[in-house]
C-alpha cells in the first residue's frame, strides 16, 4: 500500500513538466434577459479550474492565466436571478454571453458531489441538494450538522448540544461519508458522541447526496455523502477577509469566525481562525449540567492557479472540548451531584466543564490537484489526517479512553478528452490507516487496515438530458490486535478480516417537458464493518451503554432503486423522491433481553450497564420525500417540505433500529424591498415531527411534537461587500420534547429548549 502511495506521488512530479496549455483570456458579458441590462457585480465561476472573477460596471467580465483549450462548464451567479451554467470549449477563443433570467427562485444548478467533474445538476442522475453560506448561518445550529437537518432526508443523531452526526434516509454512523478539503474524513465516526469534526465557519456551501456512492466514493458512502465545499477562490489581485460572530441564548453560545484571502498572480491563499463556546443547554427550567462545550479551529490553504490548472494545500487544526452527561434528572426532574445535592441551574451554566469530558483534536493536510494532461483532466486528493481522542473520567489530566488515528488517504481520476457528447472517467482510490490505544481504558483495539478500489465511470450527454453508467471494485483488509489486562485477561483477541466487493451504478436524468424532469438512479453499494462493530469491548463514555463486538460480521451490500421528478416554473417548484434501499447483511447495536454487565469503574464502584452486541440481518429501507414552494407574488415565499424513511428486518418484518420519524417542514419567508437595505427577510416556519411508533425492541416509543421557528434579517450594502445582519428564534414555545434519535433520550433529558440567535457578517478590506 505505501508503494502505490510513492507511484502515485512520483507520477504527479513526472508529468509536472510536461503539461501542456498555454496561457489565455477568457472574455464575455452578463446580462439582463429581459432589459439586456448588464449586471454588475455577478459572480462567474469555473469550478474544476478554481477560477473565479466578477463583472464590471458594463457587465462584462475576464478569466486570464486559464488553459488555452479545454472543455469546462462555467457558472455564472446573481442574486435576483436564475443561476447560469455552460459547456465552454477555451479553444475557440470567442466571447461567451449569459443572458440571466430574473427569478424569485433561489438555485444552484451546479454541483460537484456525485461527479468526477462539476455537473449542471439536471444532468446528474443522483438526488443533491446543495445549503449556501446564508442559510447556514441563519438557522442558528450549534454545528455543521444542526444547520443542515431540516433538508428533506436529513436527520441528526445527537449527544447533547454539541455532538450532531447526520444520518440519511435512515442510514447514519459509517453509512455516511463526510468529504472535508477533498478528502474523507477519518476521526472514529463509528461512535455516537464523535460529531463531524469541521468548522461550520468555512463551508461556503454544503452538498448532500441522498443515496449510495460506492461508485465514486468507495466503502462508507453506502447510505449518502456530506461534502463540504469551502469558499470560491479569490479573483486575481484580490485580498478581502470577513468576520462573523453570533450568540444563542439557550446555552449562551458565543462562536466567532475571521477569514482573510487573497489571490496575487494565480498565488492563492487564505487563512481562518473560529472559536466557540458554550455552557450546558436548557430545556423549559433546566439546565444540563457539564453538557457545554468549547472549540477552536485553525485552518490555512496555499495554491497555485496556472494555465496546467490548480494545486492547493489545505492545513487545519479542528480542537475541542465536551462536556459528558452520565446521570439524568431524578424522579423529580432535577440533576444531583455525587453527593445527591441539587444541582442549580446557575451551577450548571457554568464554562468550566467538570468530569467526565473528551478533548479532540483533528489535524488534516490535503493536496488536491487539477492537471491538464494529454487533452484531458487529471484529479488527484493526497491527505493526511492524525485524529487524538482522550476521554477524562477521573482525572483532567490523564485520559481513560485516548485514540490515536492516523489516516493516509488518495483519490486519482483521469477524465479523458470528451469526444463528442461521451464524457469517461476511471480512477483509483485507497486508504492506510493505523490507531493505538495510549491509554488505561479501552473499547476498540489496536489495529491496521488497508484499503484500495478502482473505478471506471461513463457519462453520455443529450440535448434533453444524460446517462451514466460505472462500476467498481473495492477490497479491504483490517488486522486487530490482541490485549490482555495487568491481569492477564484477554481484553480483544486479535482477528484478521479480508473484504471485497464488485458494485455499479446506472442512471438517467430527462426532461419530459418543458421545466419538469425526470430522474432515476440504480445503485449498488458497498460497506466493510467498522472497528467497533468488529472488535468492541468497553463502555461507551456518554451513550449509557457497554458495546461487545463480532469479528465474524460479514459486508453490507445495498441495492437502491431511486425515482425522482423535478418541476421547476417561474412562481412554483415541485419536487418528488422515492426510493427503496435493501441492504444485506446490515449491522447494528442491540441490546437484546434486557441484558447487562457490571462494570468497574476506575474509583471501584460498580454498575450495571446495558449491554449491546452487534448482529446482522438482511433489511430494507423505503420511503420518499416532498416539496413544493410557492412564490406567488415576488417577495412571499412558502416552502414546504415532507420526509419519510420506514426500516424493517426481511426475516420477521419487525423494525430496524435507530429509525428517524417522519417529518413536515413549512416556512413562510417574506422578502420586503427596504431602501438603503438589501436582502430583507422576515420568517416564521413550523417543524412538525410526527409519532414514532415503529422501534426495537430495547427502543422506546417517541411522540410527536411542533416546533415553532422565526427569523429576521437584512443587509447593509458597504464599498466592500455586504454586512448582514441576523435573529433566528428556534422552539420559541419552549416545548418539551425527544428527538427519536437522541442519544440523551434513554437518561429522560429533553432536547433543548427556546433559542434565540444573533448574528453579524461583516466583510473586510
């Protein structure tokens, strides 16, 4: 596996010399469709180049130091009007001109997930949506995945205000690959209280495929990727920054973030710091005791824009600290101290987080390149990631629990020179991974694993839509290792596991009439065991659970078909999405009879936990999700939204665990046209979850419940830029309630309560 690490790498610096293009300007002009007005200040972008620039005063703008020749697709971006996007061949040499339609319908037609080059979404057979920077700041979530969980299929398992993993369709954990920087992240997901390990602060958008992407993305994107696009690459001889902060007032969250980038002569560059801070997070009268957090975030990118392409080196450091919930309230409602005293709520929010608390840090570096060559594309994604995890339980200065993963990652595509309307890709991807125990606690055991897959991917363009077609093989290899205790009883016993798999993807998008298209998908997917489900043995620190795993668990493998209809007319937007998921051989945690362990505790004192084991049967995921806006007037907005996955175990048609309910969103967004003042809004929404009746066994029934949500916001238009300015209020009635998937739910504490957020945007330089 390290040699084809070094081939990869000495290839990159072999062909460096011989890349071919010469420089070139690339010109054209943004107009109004209706007036023929230019439109100043529109964005253009040419994503697989990472070149941007603006238009001037008379609308017209200019790309200089691309590729002489070449086939791209170009997006162009105006608020006020429909996104534009176009196949440009550079080698032509002619003007472009984009006529932009004014429409009160946001879009991003362009994506990246899903496709080995940036697609028009109408185009792409798979189900993405795409979150912008906005709608992340302003739906006020504690983290990267609260922001997104109201898209249709998006759910959050939670521990806590600070720990959110997404879930898709049902499917969560390793099911749902996170792509930072490129590149997947690699930090002990497979736990429940292990978030996603990125500042919120530098998504500039968040694409969400729905559905499996084994075929470009390998093992763990069974169920779905979350990929988190940072921010458009400066224009040539720009240096601009922004500095956002915010406050939440349930549990007193302060989060601020400063940005500063530039771009000197195709030399790009940018730099960010984010911190954040919490106390415990309250519901009606309450406040949870040690259930704050803290986070600091260090990121940096260097690159290169050249007419051969790009090459940029991303570095961050991702730390936090998170207070650990072991008891929940008494049969009175309220948290006690080891002593059984009443902890008070202005105890409780507190900064200083008390015992037990994890500390991560995350330290990512990822070099990812775009090289013209030989008529066509070659991507390439080389990361390191070292993932520390320590878990304080007695001590706040030796860990119990401490991890250390480090994670070595590539991803190499070729896209050869599109002939005519075929677009062929084939690529390579891998992965060497390694994690020691370094402390006197354990849960999963040392381990190494090595794994490669290779891909061919086929793309066919008509005039009213698209085919593509692939297939792949992946294989895997994991060794564990054995331990015993200072007694001499065997902790882990070690275990050798090999896993391979054939799959493939075929789909078609098309436009059945004017505005209203048509999509299908059916994939294949693929997902080893992870080390916790092979090779657990040890309580789970903030689940309430102790995890015993099988090293005999066999790979899942899926078969989805996925149906979707898209219309999309001037005042109206309707869209459609069913699908149906068997998955076989699917794992998950249960704890069966009621069974439990006594555990030890590192002061002597025992208690008996829950035990989970994990098992396997063959299962099928089906369900569906809505939407329809309507903008019958231009500065009213309703949108609406519907989701419904249901699980159930083929062999007795019982139900699959950790199971989202079903969920109504509504929002009624009103957009005023203020003078002085840009982008004006007033919100008021209502999250409507419906009753959980349908869970395992050692599961309980979760209610229903409406959450009432409000916002207000507007811009100041500066020389620079735009200052925006934001209050979003969430469960404004101070409901009492659970989240099905809620880890805190079994210890009887409530999701949090009435929030209201402020925030402020402002640019700089």
């Amino acid at each position: 596996m390290k040699k084809i690490h070094l081939l990869l790498v000495a290839l990159f610096y072999f062909v460096h010399p011989v890349l071919a293009g010469n420089l070139a300007d690339f010109t054209g002009k943004v107009t109004d469709a209706e007036t023929q007005s230019p439109l100043a200040g529109a964005t253009i972008y040419i994503s697989d180049l990472k070149a941007t620039t603006t238009t001037n005063a008379n609308g017209e703008f200019k790309f200089s130091n691309i590729p002489a020749k070449g086939k791209f697709l170009v997006e162009v971006r105006f608020v006020g009007y429909k996104t534009a996007s176009q196949q440009i061949d550079l080698s032509a040499g002619t003007p472009i001109f984009f006529a932009l339609q004014p429409s009160v319908i946001e879009s991003a037609e362009v994506v990246i997930t899903g496709t080995p080059y940036s697609a028009n979404n109408k185009t792409n057979s798979l189900a993405v949506v795409s979150v912008n920077r906005e709608k992340l700041a302003q739906s006020a979530g504690t983290n990267l995945i609260d922001a997104i969980a109201k898209v249709p299929g998006v759910s959050q398992v939670t521990t806590g205000g600070a720990i959110s993993k997404p879930s898709i369709r049902g499917l969560g954990y390793n099911r749902v690959l996170t792509i930072v920087d490129g590149a997947r992240e690699e930090a002990q997901q497979w736990g429940d209280e292990h978030g996603v390990e990125v500042d919120q602060f530098a998504a500039a958008r968040i694409e969400i495929l729905k559905g499996p992407a084994s075929l470009l993305y390998g093992s763990d994107a069974l169920g779905g990727v979350i990929n988190v696009i940072d921010d458009l690459v400066p224009a040539p001889g720009t240096f601009n920054g922004n500095f956002t902060t915010n406050y939440n007032t349930n549990n007193g969250l302060s989060a601020s973030s400063l940005m500063l980038q530039g771009n000197t002569n195709g030399f790009v560059y940018r730099g960010r710091v984010s911190y954040k801070n919490a106390y415990g997070f309250a519901y009606r009268d309450k406040v949870v005791p040690n259930s704050g957090f803290n986070e600091t975030n260090l990121s940096a990118m260097l690159g290169l824009n050249k007419q051969w392409g790009y090459a940029h080196l991303s570095l961050s450091r991702f730390n936090t600290n998170v207070g650990l919930v072991e008891e929940g309230p008494d049969a009175n409602g309220n948290f006690l101290d080891e002593d059984g005293n009443v902890i008070t709520n202005d105890d409780a929010a507190t900064r200083k987080l008390g015992l037990p608390f994890q500390r991560i840090n995350h330290y990512r570096a990822a070099l990812n390149t775009n090289v013209l060559l030989g008529g066509g594309q070659l991507k390439t994604t080389f990361a390191f990631q070292k993932n520390i995890r320590k878990e304080f339980e007695e001590s706040k200065d030796e860990p119990g629990l401490n991890l250390d993963l480090n994670s070595l990652t590539y991803d190499v595509k070729y896209s050869l020179e599109s002939h005519g309307s075929w677009e062929p890709t084939f690529g390579i991807q891998g992965m060497h991974q390694t994690n020691a125990n370094h402390g006197d606690e354990f849960l999963i055991p040392d381990y190494v694993s090595d794994n490669i897959g290779i891909f061919v991917y086929l793309k066919r363009n008509f005039a009213k839509g698209a085919i593509n077609a692939g297939i792949r093989y992946d294989y895997k290899n994991i060794d564990g290792d054995a331990l015993a205790d200072e007694n001499g009883n065997p902790v882990f016993e070690s275990f050798n596991n090999h896993f391979s798999n054939l799959s493939g993807s075929l789909g078609i998008t098309f436009e059945i009439a004017p505005k209203l298209t048509l999509k299908g998908n059916v994939g294949s997917g693929f997902r080893a065991p992870n080390i916790a489900e092979l090779g657990a043995n040890g309580k789970h620190e903030g689940t309430f659970r102790y995890e015993i795993g099988n090293s005999s668990l066999k790979q899942e493998t899926s078969l989805q078909f996925d149906l979707g209809l898209e219309y999309q007319a001037e005042k109206v937007t309707l869209g459609l999405n069913g699908y149906s998921n068997r998955i076989y051989n699917y794992v998950y945690p249960g704890n069966f009879n009621a069974e439990t362990i006594a555990y030890t505790e590192e002061d002597g004192s025992v208690s008996n936990l829950p035990l989970y084991r994990y098992v396997q049967t063959d299962a099928q995921l089906f369900g569906g999700e809505a939407s329809i806006d309507f903008h019958l007037i231009k500065s009213l907005h309703f949108e609406n939204t519907f989701a419904y996955v249901k699980g159930k175990k083929l062999i007795d048609d019982s139900a699959l665990p950790f199971i989202p309910a079903a969920s109504l969103n509504n929002e009624l967004r009103f957009e005023p046209n203020i003078k002085g003042l840009k982008d004006s809004f007033v919100k008021i929404g209502l999250t409507n979850v419906f009753k959980q009746d349908r869970f395992d066994t050692f599961e309980t029934e979760t209610a229903g419940y409406t959450l009432l949500d409000a916002g207000i916001g507007t811009s100041l238009k500066v020389k620079n830029g735009k200052i925006n300015l934001w209050v979003t209020g969430q469960n404004l009635t101070n409901k009492l309630y659970y989240n099905h998937l809620s880890r805190y739910k079994l210890a009887g504490i409530y999701n949090a309560g009435r929030n209201i957020s402020f925030g402020v945007s402002i640019p700089l330089l």
